[in-house]
C-alpha cells in the first residue's frame, strides 16, 4: 500500500528521490559557494576558480552521496533502498555545485563572476520552489530562509576573496 501526501505526490518518492535530491541540491549549491568565489576573488582567475569549483563538486558528491546511502538502510525508515537515496544525493550535490562552477569556463572573470551570481540567484529560487511544491513549505518563508542561508554562505566567499586579493 501507497501512502499519499496532501496533493498529488507519492510519500514514497518524495522519501527516496526528492528529499535526498534536495539535500544534495542544497548542499551543493551552498557549501561549494565560498571555495568559489573566494578562488575567483583571491586569483582573479577563472580557469583556478573552475578547477576548485569543480573539485568541490565532486569532493561534496562523493561526500553527500556516501553520507545518505550510510545513514540508514531504509527498512526502519522507509526511505528506501540506501544506493538509490546515496546515488540521488550525489548527483544533485554535483549538479549544484557545478551549475555556478560552468561560468568559469569564459575566459573574462568580470563576466564569468556576472554570470555566476546570476545563476546563484536561480539555484537557491529552485531549492525554494522545490521545497515549497514537494515538502509543502510556505513559499515566503522558504524563499527567505533559502536567500539568507544562500547569501551568508556567498558573502564568506565573496569576503574572504577580496581579503585575500592581491
């Protein structure tokens, strides 16, 4: 037997695909932030600030992935088989890390760093949206808590790129 949320959604795919897809979209898009740009800032340098985005994408997948699929092997929980839950969060992890990281592949920095903040904007709207739509989050105060969050994180990274700048 299903059981169904409020709406259309399935608990069980929520359990096991959304949920562990949005820690791993969070985390991603969140904890890759500061390595980032503080790179960009510091070595005013795309090709650098790409190379660490990219590492910490892939540091933060393997990490998250490895993390869910550890947790709890879902017999007690329901949240279904833990390679499934490992293997959604790592990707989503990479996938938020990354989508920042590709600006960094224009040879201009002013542009590439434009570009990047834009796509930040984006990512932390989509968690917002995702959080609001699946997990039935008041979308104001999801919005709001996904901003702050997202922009604590990124002003770490801006702050610490222009301290560190030639």
């Amino acid at each position: 037997m299903r059981l169904r949320l409020p709406g259309h959604h399935d608990q069980r795919f929520v359990l096991q695909v959304v949920q562990p897809g949005l820690l791993g979209l969070m985390d991603g898009s969140v904890s890759t932030l500061a390595p980032l740009f503080a790179t960009a800032g510091i070595t005013q340098n795309p090709r650098d600030a790409f190379l660490v985005g990219t590492a910490a994408a892939v540091g933060a997948a393997l990490s998250m992935g490895l993390a869910e699929a550890l947790s709890d092997d879902g017999k007690v929980t329901g949240r279904g088989h833990p390679a499934l839950r490992g293997g959604v969060t790592g990707l989503a992890t990479f996938l938020g890390g990354m989508f920042h990281t590709l600006p960094f592949l224009i040879p201009n920095i002013h542009l590439a760093l434009l570009l990047a903040y834009a796509v930040v904007v984006a990512e932390l709207l989509a968690i917002a949206y995702i959080r609001y739509h699946f997990m039935r989050s008041p979308l104001v105060q999801t919005v709001l808590q996904v901003i702050v969050g997202g922009g604590l994180v990124f002003l770490v990274g801006l702050t610490l790129g222009r301290l560190g700048a030639p």
